[in-house]
C-alpha cells in the first residue's frame, strides 16, 4: 500500500512503541489519527505530526462503542488500523486484582476486535486497507507471572491469523506483528515482578531473546504494510517461538484446501 495520503489510526500512540509508530507512518506520508488516554501528550504528538488527537480510554467498553466512526468523521476514513494499545497486567497471579483481569482483557483483545468490526465495514467497501495487530511472543512462550497479559496476546495472535482467512482474496489485509522485550515503560513494568524479571535474566544470556529499539519496529511495521507483508517478528533470534505456533494453522489450512472460507454473496 502506497501511504501517501493514507489515514492511520494508531491506538496507544502517545508514547513507546505508539510514538515511534505514529512518527514512521508520518514520515512515509500517512495522515496519523491518534489514539490514548493521555490527552496532553497526545494532542503535542498530533499536533507536531499534522495528524487528529483522539483520547479515550480503551478500558471503558463505552468509550469503545462507535470510536471508529467518531474517528473517521474528525478527518476521513481509517485506510490502516494498528492495534498498539495494551496492559502488562503482571504479577502473580492469585493477587491479581480482578478489575485489573477485566482491564487488560478489555484492552489487549475485546477492544480490538470491536474497533477491527468497526473498521472493515469501511475498509470493505472502499477496496482498501489493512489491519495491523500489535502481538507479542509472550502469546507462545510461558513465563512467570504473565499469565493475563500471555492469554490476550495468544489470543489476538489466532485472531489475527483467523481474521486473515475471512478476508482471503479481497483487497484488505491483516499484519500480525509478534514482538519479544521492548524497551518501553511496559517492559519496565514487566520487570517489577522478580520470577519474570529472572526468566528473562536467563532468556538473555542464552541468546534466545534480545531487546529491539521501538523505532526498529516501526520502520518494520511501515514497511510490512507498504509491501502487503503478513507478518513481522522480531527479534529474528526468537522467530522460531512464532513459527513453531505457525504449523498447525498452515496444516489447517492445507486440509481446508477447497472449503469455502466466506459465505457467497
């Protein structure tokens, strides 16, 4: 997809891997639509950008219902939707805080698969755009104390991969974008609870996981979309994880060859 002129909607862009994605879509020539409960930092970012400011507040399904279409009608249709927003949610388990279960299911997953329904409509009936999803390798490998936050990244990668066979052969697409440890104020977070903070102690020095800057994901990001890329995965070391989660879709696949996937007209 050629960004010039493109509207793209990034949720949580107000900082971290938001941020940097928000700056690498403009500088490609996309018209960036904001989206974070930070109304301050964002409005600064937009307006550096040339881009709209959007705060609202994923967590409150409320703020969810109809976002897409108040967005769309503050400065056009999204062409790209990018996913970004999400909680840690870490910590030992059995403590956790059941509002805060509630809050990063809401957030990491139920709130992307509302504003994916609200965008497609849209998408669909232009005959372009792309969604891009915002996943982590913690959706495949297990570690201590990250358990919520692991569940709704396993989750939104098999939706995004699903989602991909609904819109098969139609000019909408979908980035599914699987991340290992990014230094941002998450990954800080992370790091508070010392089992998970020691599990990636040892990750590191077995050369299995390594940092990757945000604005090495972004640029990967903009140029998955740019060249209609299915997937991103860094860092390279740890793309095995993904893959290995890869192999049963592919065989599913494989096995459906013949079956329709979308219902005729």
């Amino acid at each position: 997809m050629d960004l010039t002129d493109r509207r793209v909607l990034i949720t949580g862009a107000s900082r971290g891997i938001g941020e940097a994605l928000a700056r690498r879509f403009a500088e490609a020539g996309a018209q960036v639509a904001l989206l974070a409960r930070s109304p301050e930092a964002l409005r600064a970012l937009a307006d550096e950008l040339g881009g709209t400011a959007h705060p609202a507040d994923l967590a409150d399904p409320e703020a969810v219902t109809g976002l897409v279409e108040r967005v769309e009608a503050e400065g056009g249709p999204v062409d790209v939707l990018v996913n970004n927003a999400a909680l840690d949610g870490g910590g030992y388990f059995p403590e956790i805080d059941p509002d805060e279960i509630g809050a990063v299911v809401q957030v990491n997953l139920a709130a992307v698969l509302q504003l994916c329904r609200q965008a497609l409509p849209g998408m669909l009936e232009r005959g372009r755009g792309r969604i891009v999803n915002i996943s982590s390798m913690a959706g495949v490998a297990a570690f201590p104390g990250m358990a919520v936050y692991a569940a709704t990244k396993a989750g939104l990668s098999q939706f995004t991969e699903t989602l991909a066979l609904d819109l098969r052969g139609l000019r909408v697409g979908t980035t599914l974008v699987e991340l290992g440890p990014i230094p941002t104020d998450l990954l800080d977070r992370v790091d508070a609870y010392p089992p998970t903070r020691d599990s990636f102690d040892r990750a590191y020095r077995l050369g299995l996981i390594a940092d990757v800057p945000r604005e090495r994901v972004a640029e990967e990001v903009v140029r998955a979309v740019e060249r209609d890329r299915a997937h991103v995965r860094l860092p390279k070391r740890a793309v095995a994880y993904p893959l290995m989660t890869q192999l049963p879709r592919e065989f599913t696949r494989l096995t459906l060859t013949g079956v329709r996937h979308r219902r005729e007209p």
